[in-house]
C-alpha cells in the first residue's frame, strides 16, 4: 500500500521545479541617451577609431552586423572591508638575554590590522552597434580581485558615458576612420 506513495513523490517534487516568469534585464537599464537615430556619416570604422582614441582595445567587429566590442582595463583598489580574510595562525619568535638568544614557534589565533584594500582590475567593456537606423552602446564594468575573483559586475551604460563616446564618433572625420 505504501509504494503506491512512494511513486507520487516524485511527481509531487516535480511540481516545485517552476520556470522563471521574466528574463534577466539589465539593472539598471541602459540610459536612452545610449541609444541616437544614426546620422548620414555614422559607420563602424568611425566608431572603432573614437573607441581606440578614448583607450579601448578593439576585441572583435562584424560589418555584417555593425559591432565592435571592446575593452580597457586598469588598476584600481577594491576596498573589500575585510570580507573573507583568513585568520593569522602561528608565528615565529626570535629573543634572548644575557648574551644567549633562542628561537621558537609561536602558536596562536589572532588578526592582523589593515586597511582591507587590495589591488583590483577595473574591466570596463563596451559593446557599439552601428545600425541603417540608429546607434546603440551598452557597456558593463567587472572588477576582479588579486586572486582572479570577480568582485563587482554591473551595467554601466549611463547617459554621461554615452554621450561622451557620441561625441567622440561624430568628432571623427569621415575620410580619417579606416
């Protein structure tokens, strides 16, 4: 009588596993200032030379689509507050007197004081679209820790950004982009 329960277990658990009702967006969204109807003299090659002259490296374009992605990156701090930092445990002790010196091994749990800073890598990469109709720029910074761990991700593309690299691409003579 009771493997006939046994057999709605798996049903009933099953039932528990539901899909997502939305998609992940951005948070926070892209600013409209990063999206402008594309003008007589908007192309790639004018977007790829604004992007270099503001210390980006090209990663990768598609004329077919009209991107170019690309990224810079810098050193930078991260100030971490102490989070996860491993106790100090142990030590080693040097001393004496009276012209006789010893050596030892000091065990003992303790903490260190510090700041809590460590060097970072600020990863900021920038996605341009050059479109028959409009143009649009999305950008996300990462900031990775000394270790190699991501600390910090978010969407970056916020109506100063995108209106300093407009200005940019239409500050590029047409006969100058490659």
């Amino acid at each position: 009588m009771r493997r006939w329960l046994l057999l709605l277990l798996p049903a009933a658990l099953a039932g528990c596993q539901v899909t997502p009702t939305t998609l992940p967006v951005a948070e926070p969204a892209p600013a409209a200032e990063c999206r402008w109807p594309a003008g007589s003299g908007d192309s790639l090659a004018r977007a790829v030379t604004a992007l270099e002259a503001e210390g980006f490296l090209v990663r990768h374009t598609d004329a077919s689509l009209g991107l170019v992605s690309a990224e810079r990156a810098r050193n930078t701090i991260y100030h971490d507050n102490g989070v996860e930092r491993l106790p100090r445990f142990g030590g080693f002790v040097l001393g004496g007197s009276g012209g006789h010196v010893s050596s030892g091994v000091m065990i003992g749990l303790g903490t260190g004081f510090g700041v809590g800073v460590d060097e970072a890598t600020r990863v900021e990469r920038v996605s341009v679209v050059v479109g028959e109709q409009q143009v649009q720029v999305s950008r996300d910074i990462r900031i990775i820790d000394w270790r190699g761990a991501l600390r910090e991700s978010r969407s970056a593309s916020d109506a100063d950004f995108c209106r300093d690299l407009r200005d940019a691409i239409e500050a590029v003579p047409p006969q100058e982009a490659p």
